[in-house]
C-alpha cells in the first residue's frame, strides 16, 4: 500500500482529491488529507473514509511536519506558495519526495543538488499556469524544433475568470482562486523579450502594458505581462529567441479599472491603517483620493472622478461605483493593510453564486520559420467549471497534478532533483489523459 499525504483543502484541492480517491482503490493507496481548518479537511472525504483520513497540518510546525511527512510515500502540496519550503526541508530531512503547482521559489531551488544525492524529486509548476502551459507548449516547442523549425516569437496567456453565461457584474470578473493573490497579483517588476528588445514593467504601470488577445467563440480579451518570462528562454530550449512572453488574461476593460486600485496605492500590503476597524469604505476611497486645490470642499465622489479624468457616467467610475466604495457601511477589519480592506470588499461583491461556473482560458502564440517560410501557429484551451466548487480552476490546477503524482507512484516518473514539467515522459501521458477529462487544445 502506497500513502499520499495531500497538503492543503482550499478552493484549488477539489479535483485532485477527487481524483486520487477515485484511483484509490485500484492503485492501494491510503490518503490522508492535511490542513490548518482540519474541518476542511475532512469536508473532502466524505464517503471515503476507508481510503483517506483528515488530519490538522500547520507547516510551521517542525514537530507536526515532519510527523506525518515521516509516515507517507509522497507529499502533493496545495499550501500557499511561501510554506512550501517547510514541507520540502521535511521531505529532504525524511528521504521522501513532492509535487507541487507552484512556482520554483529561491529556497526550493537551493535544495537539488540534496535531493539528487538522495534520490528524491521535488517536482514543482504541475498546476494551471505554471503547469499545463508548461506542458502544451513544450510539446508544440519540440514538435516544431523536431521539423527543424526556427521559433521567432512564443507568447503564452492564461485567465481564471467566469463563463460567459454568469458573467453578471460590471467587472466581468468573480473570485475562482484565492482572493489575496488576485488583489496581490503582479507586484514586483515583469520581464520578458520582444522584437530582441528587453522589456521591464515595473507594477505601477502593470496594468496600462495592455495587449488584446482573441480567443475564437470567446471574444477579446486584456493581456498583461507575467512575472519573469525571461528565466523560461533557457527552460524551454530557446535561448535566443526574439521575443517571448508570458501573460495574464482579463476581460477586457478590467485592467483599466483595476489599474485605478494600483495608481492610489489601494492594493499596498506593506502597512496597516489608522483605525482601520472604524473606517467606511467611503473613508477607505477617500483616505487615498488627492485633494483638489481648486475645490477644497470636493466632495469623494468629485475626487474620483477627477482622478479619473471622467464624469460620474464613465466607465471606470461606475464600476468603482458598484463596489460598494462609496457606502458608509464599516469593514470592521482591525489592524487591517489598504490591500486586506480592498479584498475583504472584494470578496462579497466578487463570490460565485451557487449556480456559477468558472471558466480558464490558455492561448499560445507561435512564429516560426521554416524553409524559409514564415509561419503562425495558435493553440487555444478553454475548460469550463461544473459549479462553484467543482470550478474549472480546481480542474486545471488539481488534475495535472494528481495525474503526475500517480505516474510518479507507478514509477513511471525517473528524475531526482528540483524539477519543472517539460519532460516528454511528463508532458505525453498527463496531456493525453487531460483530454479524457475534457481539456484540450485546439491548434490553428
């Protein structure tokens, strides 16, 4: 009997769980399903319980860690991205291996060489985006470099965002992950290359390097630059490569509004606010809205849409309206951050209702010579959720990576080290039996 310990029972852990309990049975193995709120926990389980148990698992706690790492064949980790380190140490410590959907953070990345010399994988960026990005485009990438191809340009873009059908707010935007990292998103400089130029977006005009991206049946949608493209040139094999980026999808029309947020200094997490528990929204907006010198008496509403450079019926405003931040109701958040107060907003204005469904949109982008021809290539993913906990981001994220993890316990995975899933030997069988499952690329 193999044991799987799963770490994490948030809103990304509902198809993977569902998966291993589901080829539980076959394969002999024992889960057990750890997290912080262990009623969370068990929720997952139910009518499993001779397969899988739920246990309470803080990360931060070395004795509690290593514990239940020192019980299990393999950690599958869904914490948050900054406590994968402490499961990691434990499983160097414990000779035991993980797979996450994070990025490769710094500290993971210090721990190959031990975990070669020890035989252990730590496999990471088997998710969504990272994850099945990784997975399609390498198997584009090599296709084409197969053919003798000369890739000129590779441009990828993934969006969690809300099926077309209850797309019913003027955000065109509801929470299907976690609520912090979508009001966190993008902080720090993106990087990438185009046209053989470097390019540097720093986050204060993040969201103004806006391109236009169609998806056919789906429509137009906002892109903007991701993180670091520039490291994934040498990941993928194409190191002198023009141009290359990796981005975010929105609606259209989201990054300009949302733009507001970062340009007023709403989306900072660095500090905590005056009396936050007794703030209005209303007192929120105005907090960080600039005085008019000619109008010493504006009220909040002329402030905003002076800092708009709008009228009250303007777009931008109006979404900003429909939030609610205009209201003199309280947030009653003690010792609260402009980022946390913005997001506890958020949250009730942005929930999925209970018939909603999400929806992830992927495109990628390729240019390419070949014989001396000039060709494109796109290749587009959609995957809808069923309701809001069986979304279509649980789909995305929790799928490729239980897929890997059950190739891993097959033996079927041969690699030691701090990896990312780019391998043939990964990327074959785990696209192969996504598209059983309903997630598949239309090339064009």
């Amino acid at each position: 009997m193999k044991k799987i310990l799963i770490l994490g029972a948030g809103r990304s852990s509902h198809h993977l769980i569902g998966y291993l309990l589901a080829h539980a049975p076959q394969q002999n193995w024992q889960l057990t399903i750890g997290d912080f709120d262990q009623q969370a926990a068990q929720e997952k389980i139910k009518g499993h319980e001779t397969r899988a148990k739920a246990i309470f698992f803080d990360a931060k706690d070395t004795t509690c860690c290593e514990q239940h790492i020192g019980q299990t064949d393999l950690v599958v980790s869904l914490l948050p991205p900054a406590l994968h380190i402490h499961a990691a140490k434990a499983c160097i410590k414990l000779n035991k291996s993980m797979f996450t959907a994070s990025y490769v953070s710094p500290e993971i990345k210090a721990l190959d060489a031990e975990a070669k010399a020890k035989g252990l994988l730590l496999m990471n960026e088997l998710g969504l985006d990272p994850g099945i990005d990784h997975l399609s485009a390498m198997k584009i990438i090599h296709h084409l470099q197969a053919q003798g191809a000369e890739i000129q340009s590779f441009k990828s873009y993934t969006g969690g965002l809300i099926a077309p059908a209850y797309d019913t707010n003027p955000w065109n935007y509801k929470f299907t992950w976690n609520p912090r990292n979508v009001v966190l998103a993008g902080q720090g400089t993106a990087r990438y290359i185009q046209n053989g130029s470097y390019k540097y977006v720093p986050y204060h005009r993040l969201f103004q390097d806006v391109v236009t991206i169609n998806v056919a049946n789906y429509g137009n949608f906002d892109g903007y630059p991701n993180r670091d493209s520039l490291s994934y040139r040498s990941v993928y094999g194409l190191d002198t490569i023009p141009t290359m980026i990796r981005g975010t999808l929105r609606k259209q029309g989201f990054c300009q509004a949302w733009d507001t947020f970062v340009q007023l200094g709403m989306t900072d997490d660095s500090f905590k606010m005056e009396n936050s528990e007794n703030l209005t929204y209303r007192d929120f907006l105005h907090a960080f809205l600039p005085e008019l010198p000619s109008k010493p008496q504006a009220t909040t509403e002329e402030k905003l849409a002076a800092f708009l450079k709008e009228t009250p019926q303007g777009t931008v405003y109006k979404k900003i309206e429909w939030l609610g931040l205009f209201a003199t109701t309280q947030a009653n958040l003690p010792q609260a951050s402009p980022a946390q107060l913005l997001q506890h907003l958020l949250e009730s204005k942005w929930q999925l209702a209970p018939q909603d469904q999400d929806m992830i949109v992927m495109q990628h982008l390729f240019e390419y010579q070949l014989g001396g021809k000039n060709y494109q290539l796109t290749s587009s993913m959609v995957a809808m959720g069923d309701d809001p906990q069986a979304t279509a981001m649980s789909k995305t994220v929790g799928l490729p990576l239980a897929i890997g993890a059950k190739l891993f316990l097959e033996g079927k995975i041969n690699l030691t080290g701090v990896h990312i899933p780019i391998q043939p030997a990964l990327y074959e069988p785990i696209l192969a039996e996504l598209e059983t499952l309903g997630i598949t690329f239309v090339e064009c």
